[in-house]
C-alpha cells in the first residue's frame, strides 16, 4: 500500500513540474502581446516571424583581396549560426559601444569577416524580438534602424558593427564566441569554388563600396517555373476557399466571370483567383485602427501566412511601407522569395509584386499573392562558351543606358560637362548590384526565368540579361 502511494505521489510530482516547466517556456517566448486561437498556430507563425527578417545579401571577406558574395544560407548556415551572438549583444549588460565615422568602417572589410545585408532599414527593436529578445538593451536607442550587420572575424577582440547608411555603431561583448562562424567561413575559403568579388572604389577609383565581380566560377541553372494555383483545379480551388474562410463551400458563393477568374464571397470577405495565377483577397475592418504598432502587425502577418497556403520556400520580407486607409493607419508588407538561391524579380505589368500583405495591428485587410513554382526540369546549362558575364562586364557594354538615365534623371546637358567627371558619377551613383532571375510572366507554366544582372541607381533599376548583356527590364 505504501509502494501505491508512492507511486502515485512520485507520479503527481512529475505532472506538476512538466505543467510548472511548460508554463515557463510559454512565459519566455514572446508572445505576451499575441492573440492566437491556438498554440499549434503561434509557435508556427512565432517560427516564420523569426524568419522573415533575414538579411538577402551576405559579403564574405578572407582577407584584403580575397571576398565574396552569397544570397542565401542555405548551405552555410552563416546567418544561422550568428542568431546566438545577436541575442546576446542586443540583451546584454555587459557591452562596449562606440561611433564609428564612414571613413574608418569602409577600411574594415580589410579583415577577416562577414557583413550582412539587409533589404529594408529594419528597426532594431523589431530585429531583437524577431530573435526572441524581449527586453533589448540599450543598442536599440543608440541605433534605432540598421540596414547591415558586420562581424569581425580575425584574431583580435571580437565585435559587431550595427550600420545605417553612413552611420555605424561598433559594440564589443566580453562573452561573444565567434568560434563556430570563423571554422565555417575558414571551410568556405578553403573550398574556393566560388565567385570572386571587388570593391569599385579599389578596382575602378571611383567613390562607391559596392561589390562586383570581373569573371564568374559558374553558369546559373536553367529554371522553368509554373503557377502554384492551377485555375482549371477546381476542387483545390475551392479547398483553398475553405481555408480563408473557414467554412465549407456549401456555405460560399461561388462566381465564375467570363475571363475564367473565380470570386468566393463570404459574408464582406471576398477571395479572387486570377486566370493569371494572382491570389487576392479583401476582409473589411472590424474597426477602426488609430494607432499602428509594427511588432503585433508583424506577428499578424505571420500568423496569417502560415495558417492560409504554404509559405513558399526561401521567403523574406524586403519592404515595409506605412499605409493609412480612411480613419486606420497599418503597414504594407512585402515579400520575396529565392528559386535555388537566387533572388526572382517580376517581369509582369499587371502583378506588383510576390506576396503583399496590408495589416492593421491585429486584422489583415488586403493580401496578395503571385507565387511560380521550380518545375524542377533537368535541362543541360548553357555551354562553356557561352558563359555568364561578370557585373564588370554589364556595366562596361551597359555604360551608355546608365549614362542616358543619369542625365535625365538630374537633367542634366551633356554639352555643359567633362564626360570623364560625370562618368565618375555615374559610377558612384550605382547603389547596388546583384545576380537575379527574371519571371516574364508569360506563361502558365513551363516559363523559363531569365538569368539577370539587377543594377539599381536612386531613381531606376535595370535587369541586364546575364548571358548577352541585353537590358531586358527598366523602372523608375
């Protein structure tokens, strides 16, 4: 009898710290300011929420001559591998800061080291609880908004520089282990099959920092894309209706309109699915929105997206835009996706962009979405003798174009300048430039992307075609 009530004791005991322990972890992770329905839910979209804000770009530099660049993490997990340190300098008490000027910080990828960059001026608030932060030090204040991470990787004391623009903030943390990122940095050199990039400030003499290559290690994969929703599937379709809706289709009315796109009304709701693939749908606010808070907004959207159509692999979110609609105010989301790596950028006239999402703190109000699947065809790249040209090379053949945009965009006469000083200038205004696949948005399916060179100045942006130079897509 007493072995029984030991038993059942020892049996209490465990049940009351696994409740006690659970209660904990829920306590910990951030989510005080959440309203989700379910558990199952919020550690999903707590998940994606991590993950959306991610850098798009990493710079790798070996030494003073020896760098890199790489557009996703898949295989290196650098990003991955640095989240740890994150969460220690932006929690903890035990840092150093101090300013740096532009002059000495553009000397530091001189050095062993990583730089990641960002596509959108993040708030750093809103970085530190994406890393499950709930109370970030002082580096919030000191650097509200940043743009890029740098971590310094030699054999000196170990930092981090949090940059906006020309501003930069260099923070030492007595405990920070950078161990693990310089063995896979140091394994990434050693391989030495990657493309090799240069400073245009070191190699052209011009007053610009950016990043370009002379000559690539490789071709990029040819890639044929389809639509992710088949408008002819009529039963995924109307799975897809009951998921927004949460009811059975029974219960939604159902229009076909004579171009074959498809509505699906539920009560205000409307769902549309486009002949051409676009997903949108409209939900009309419960209320009036007077104040807009980007961290509950973010999980929102979070929350949304991993409880509607599978988050499409690889996805970021590259923009965020203040909105207001009648008496709310909220933000437009936007995100982007990779196809093996690669960042894809929109051909199409009609589609703005992949996925946008418009929340108003707890309530999404307008979502968009155009996503175009890998097919994954194993079709032979292009022959060695057509090989890939380098960022060096899209800007030599391209030189006139940019010339062209420049003037016009600081009407500028040409009759009135040394064509050797403006050309300088041109350079200089050069403010990023990146490889790229092309959708065209012509076809259902079997659409090949176009491999591309993406350069953008202040006030356009141009797609050069990879392989022929061709300028093949321009925005203002």
């Amino acid at each position: 009898m007493t072995k029984e009530r030991l038993k059942t004791f020892l049996l209490l005991s465990l049940v009351c710290i696994s409740v006690f322990l659970t209660k904990r972890l829920w306590i910990e992770i951030p989510y005080d300011i959440l309203s989700f329905s379910k558990k199952e839910e919020a550690v999903s979209a707590n998940y994606l929420f991590t993950d959306m804000i991610k850098p798009h770009k990493y710079l790798l530099n070996f030494d003073e001559k020896n760098h890199t660049i790489f557009y996703n993490d898949d295989n290196n997990n650098l990003w991955t591998s640095t989240r740890s340190s994150l969460v220690d300098i932006l929690s903890s008490n035990n840092i150093k800061t101090n300013n740096l000027s532009n002059e000495e910080f553009s000397t530091y990828n001189e050095e062993k080291s990583i730089v990641f960059y960002f596509p959108e001026k993040y708030s750093t608030y809103i970085l530190a609880r994406s890393l499950g932060v709930s109370k970030p030090n002082y580096i919030i204040e000191k650097m509200p908004k940043i743009d890029e991470i740098y971590f310094y990787l030699g054999r000196k004391e170990a930092f981090v520089v949090f940059s906006e623009g020309d501003k930069h903030l260099k923070v030492y943390n007595l405990d920070m282990d950078t161990e693990i990122i310089k063995n896979q940095v140091r394994e990434i050199e050693e391989r030495k099959d990657y493309t090799y990039y240069y400073s245009m400030k070191d190699t052209l003499g011009v007053d610009n920092n950016i990043y370009i290559t002379y000559k690539m290690a490789q071709n990029l994969p040819k890639v044929y894309v389809k639509n992710e929703l088949d408008i002819y599937d009529i039963d995924e379709i109307r799975n897809i209706a009951e998921k927004f809706f949460d009811k059975d289709i029974d219960y939604i009315r159902e229009i076909i309109e004579n171009n074959g796109s498809i509505l699906y009304v539920y009560n205000q709701r409307v769902l549309k699915i486009n002949q051409n693939g676009l997903l949108e749908y409209f939900n009309p606010l419960e209320a009036p929105v007077k104040e807009r808070n980007l961290y509950i907004s973010l999980n929102t959207a979070a929350e949304f997206l991993s409880s509607h159509i599978e988050v499409p692999k690889d996805m970021y979110l590259a923009k965020i835009e203040e909105i207001d609609s009648e008496e709310s105010e909220g933000y437009r989301l936007t995100f982007r996706y990779r196809i093996r790596g690669i960042p894809v950028i929109l051909g199409s006239d009609t589609v703005e962009d992949f996925i946008q999402v418009d929340v108003f703190n707890k309530y999404v109000r307008n979502y968009k979405r155009f996503i175009r699947k890998d097919m994954k065809i194993n079709i032979q790249n292009k022959s060695d003798d057509n090989r890939m040209l380098s960022a060096f090379d899209i800007i030599n053949i391209n030189y006139d174009i940019l010339e062209k945009g420049y003037v016009e965009d600081k009407n500028i006469d040409l009759e009135d300048i040394d064509r050797e000083t403006i050309k300088d200038d041109i350079l200089s205004s050069i403010q990023n430039i990146n490889i790229a696949y092309l959708d065209p948005c012509l076809k259902e399916k079997e659409e090949e992307l176009i491999g591309v060179w993406v350069l953008q100045t202040q006030d356009r942006l141009y797609a050069f075609d990879a392989y022929s130079g061709e300028l093949v897509l321009e925005r203002k």
